[in-house]
C-alpha cells in the first residue's frame, strides 16, 4: 500500500500543472480513480475492509485527521474576522439550507427504500447534509477558482463547508437518540444537552479559546525572537490534531472545534503575515488529501450496491443521486440569496447550490453513527440493525456520485461560457495599434464600484464593511451622479490571448492622478502585428 501510495504521488506530481491547472481536475478524482484501482475489485492490493473489527475505527480517525486539518486550513485562509463579519450570511446559509436537504432527502430515502422508516431516514440523510471542505477546494482554490469565481463566493463557501461539517453532528444525533432510545422525550432532552450544548458550543468554544491562547503565545515568542517561521507552519498540522485531540478526548465537536482554532488563530492576522507565501501548509493537504481519497476508492463497497433483500439497487441509487444533486441545496439557495449579500444574483446561487459536494465528511458522519448502532444480523433483527446494514452501501454510492460529479464540473465549465464573474468580459476588433473603441460603460467606471482591481488581501466583496487600504470609501460608496467625461491614452503592450478583460483600480477623490483601465487581453481579428494588450489610462473628472 506505501508503495502504491508513493507511485501515485509520484505520477500524479509529475503531470500535476497540466492535470489542475489545464485540465482542471484535482487529486480527488484521481486519487478515488487510484484507490479503485489498487481496491479489492481490481488489483485486491489495498483491502480495508478486511481489517475486521479495527475497519470502522481506522476509517473513522482517518476522515478525522483529514477533515480537521482541512477545516483548520479553512480557517486560518479566511480575512482576518471574517467569521464574525459575515455571521449573518453564514447563519442564513448554513441552517436553513442544512434542514431543508436533511428533511428533504430523508424524505426521498424513504420513498426509494421502504423498509427504512423516516427516522432512520433522517440518520442517513444527515450524513448526506455536511458540505465537503476538501472537495469543495475544487473551486474555492486554484486558477480556474482565481479566474473565474468571485473571492466573495468562494470565501462564503468555504466558511459554509467548514461551519456545517461540525454542525452535522445535532442532525445526526437527533436520528441516532430517536432510533435508540425507547422514550421520545429522553431522545429529545439528550439531542439538547448532548448534541447542542455540550458537543456543539463546548466544542465551539474549546476551538476558539485554543487559538486564540496559542496566538497570544506565538505572538510573545516571536517578539521575544524565540520562534522561527517553520513553527509557524507546523501550526497547521501540530494545532489542528491537538484540538481534535482534546476535543474528541472529552466528547466535544471535534470538527468545529478544528474550525474555530484555525479562525481564532488568524483573527488578528499575525499568523496570516508570519505564513504568507510558504507552500507547506498546501503539502499537507495534497499528501493528506491524496492519502485519504485514495482509501476511498478502496473503502467503496461495490457489491452492496446491489442488495435486493435490503432493498437496494443500482437505479435506485441513480435516481436517489439525482433528487440529491437537483433537491439538497438548490432550492433554499435559490429561495434565500436575496438575504445574503455575498451571492448577487440567481446564477451566483444557482452555482453555490449546485456545488454541495459530499465526501470526506459524509464517510466520517456514516462511521461515526455505525459505531453507535448495534451491529446487524441476517436478516436484521430491528429498524435499528437494518439502518446500520443499509446507511454505508447508500451514503458511499452518493459520495462516488458526488466525487464524479462534483470533480469534474470544473472541466465541464472551463469549456462553456465559465461562471458569472464581476470581472467585465469584452471582445473587440481592434483595427489600429493606437486606437481603442472604449465601450460606453468606461465613461461611468466611476459609478460601478463593483468592478475594482485590488491585491489579494484586499478583495473588496459583497457584504463586507472592511475597505481596502489606502483607498478612499467616497469612491465604492458615493457613485456620482452622472457619468464623467474623460480623456483616454492608450499604452500598447505585447499580448496573445483571445478576450479582452478590463478592470478599474479605483482612487481616492483627492487623488487627481490617472486611474488605470487595464485591458488584459485583446482578441484581434485584424492580423498578429496588431494584436496587444492596451492599458487604457483616464483621469477623474471633478
């Protein structure tokens, strides 16, 4: 297995420029494509459920570490408090959105497999509910992501991935008290003080206090100069497992946990600045990541997928995959976006509702409720042994489903016309090398306020209230009235791409030096010595 594990890593690190960055397909895939592969259906070299008794346990802890420092990642990349500025976005997205799939699948899992009543249901669909944060990278990371989706779409993804990865355990505990215990108010009163007081805010809690301590301490140490920018990076992986560590030592939301520390870490953003441009925390995450899914692809029973005596059949799983897909998160999405100011329109929602992968988190939730659910017998004696039979086969099938189709809409998509972007997109035909058709939107750049070119670390986004530095507010709140009247000067630089992409860097009112148009690209159908890159210089007008 090592072995196998390293040819992959090695192959795949040998093409991975063109695999991600032109082809637009991550280690996902590949590594799920891999584990199949070296599974017991193919080569039979890497067979974990043949483990026996230790099967669940390993793949349990395996999601555990994966997800943790996955959502730890999550945390420290996102702005500095960001959490605490878009509470009210994510509040809107994660909750509403989260019950509305887990009742609705539930409600398509019982109609699809009967023997299973709606509470065990529930438990299923609750494993379907958590975004995946390491699939959900696919567009939240990368070139395609950069180029092509808004930083405020994938900032509020991200968030979202993390924050209902460790909200899944109250829906999940909720189905698991209902199916075990005898009473429904015993049921009820340990989902409140277990599930959400205990798990939830005291893993919440626990998260953030870590942090914010070993941020205070990393702070001292680096004054003191008793800490060297390695440590830092360590962080990513030494803090995360502690918390978890902690967290599921005493019975907390571990996941949430990992989350919380990773905000509360970079709160200030001192550990943003001491971590800026080192490439090992995204090591981590290929050699996890790649780990991981390639124990996936081995782990997916394949022939449960076809058990008639629990009801389970291949259509049926299709069919259940598709309702999932169309159904989950689409609807609320659609239903809600105008109360979320990060998603600006219908297509912006659409494209957030349709990228809900399941994975990682989907096996771990599944896993977690086997091991408090009694093991079955043939036939199964209860709804309790029955629900345990059944919730692998379902949620592994919809999980592969999610993995193929989730990890490969990138492709699909680099292929049409993209996503909807807040970068304006014009093709032109350029006829002399000094003269450029500005088109009339130009002549009011002053009032789109949206269309703003800025650094990575100051992205201005939808529902934010943080102001990029050195730049005048009067200039994104206070659109003028009427259009200006400008002067233009056209600088030519060589260029060979085929569209063309402007964009504003906008300047303070007491600023009276040129704003910059950019022009990135030039599709020229006049002949190759005139095709270029303009930058398109305009002055304000007072």
């Amino acid at each position: 297995m090592v072995s196998a594990y390293a040819n992959f890593s090695l192959q795949f690190s040998m093409v991975s420029l063109l695999v991600k960055e032109k082809l637009y397909i991550n280690e996902v895939v590949l590594g799920t494509g891999f584990g199949i592969i070296i599974g017991p259906y193919c080569a039979n070299v890497f067979t974990p459920r043949e483990w026996g008794p230790l099967e669940n346990t390993i793949t349990l802890e395996v999601m555990r570490i994966v997800l943790a420092t996955g959502l730890f990642a999550v945390g420290v990349e996102l702005p500095c408090a960001y959490m605490k500025e878009h509470a009210k976005s994510l509040l809107i997205m994660v909750v509403p959105t989260m019950a509305f799939g887990w009742v609705v699948v539930a409600g398509i899992i019982q109609a699809l497999f009967p023997g299973l009543n709606y509470i065990s249901s529930l438990c299923i669909a609750a494993c379907l509910t958590p975004t995946d944060p390491v699939t959900c990278a696919a567009i939240t990371r990368g070139k395609f992501a950069t180029k092509h989706v808004p930083v405020n779409i994938r900032r509020i993804l991200s968030a979202e991935s993390a924050a209902n990865d460790g909200l899944a355990y109250p829906f999940l505990a909720i189905s698991i008290y209902l199916t075990v215990e005898t009473s429904v108010r015993t049921a009820i009163g340990k989902w409140f003080l277990v599930g959400w007081l205990y798990q939830v805010i005291l893993g919440t809690v626990l998260g953030a206090v870590l942090g914010l301590l070993f941020s205070k301490l990393m702070k001292i140490s680096h004054k003191k100069g008793f800490i060297d920018r390695e440590s830092y990076v360590a962080q990513y992986l030494a803090l995360s497992i502690f918390t978890i560590g902690i967290a599921s030592t005493i019975g907390a939301d571990d996941l949430l946990a990992a989350f919380a520390a990773g905000s509360a870490i970079s709160w200030d953003g001192h550990f943003n600045v001491q971590t800026e441009d080192d490439v090992f925390s995204s090591v981590i995450d290929y050699v996890l990541n790649c780990g991981c899914f390639i124990y996936i692809g081995a782990w997916l029973p394949f022939d449960a997928y076809n058990s008639p005596e629990y009801g389970i059949t291949p259509w049926k799983l299709v069919l259940l995959m598709i309702a999932i897909l169309v159904l989950r998160r689409i609807p609320p999405l659609l239903a809600l976006y105008k109360f979320v100011p990060e998603i600006a329109s219908w297509q912006e929602a659409l494209f957030s509702g349709h990228f809900g992968p399941m994975g990682v988190s989907a096996v771990f939730v599944a896993t977690l409720a086997l091991t408090r659910l009694p093991t079955p017998e043939h036939p199964p004696a209860n709804q309790a042994q029955y629900l345990a039979a059944t919730i692998q086969p379902i949620v592994s099938f919809i999980v592969l489903g999610s993995i193929i189709v989730h990890g490969l809409s990138i492709p699909f998509f680099s292929m049409g016309r993209g996503v909807h972007s807040r970068t304006v997109s014009l093709t032109m035909t350029w006829t002399s090398r000094n003269r450029v058709t500005v088109p009339d939107w130009v002549l009011g750049a002053r009032s789109a306020p949206n269309i703003v070119e800025s650094t990575a670390d100051e992205d201005i986004e939808r529902g934010s209230t943080k102001m990029p530095q050195d730049t005048d507010e009067s200039t994104v709140n206070t659109p003028d009235a009427a259009p200006p009247i400008v002067a233009v000067v056209v600088e030519s630089v060589p260029g060979d791409t085929d569209s063309v992409v402007t964009k504003r860097h906008g300047r303070g009112m007491s600023d009276s030096s040129p704003e910059l148009v950019q022009i990135e690209a030039v599709n020229n159908h006049a002949g190759q010595d005139n095709n270029q890159i303009q930058n398109v210089r305009f002055p304000f007008a007072q």
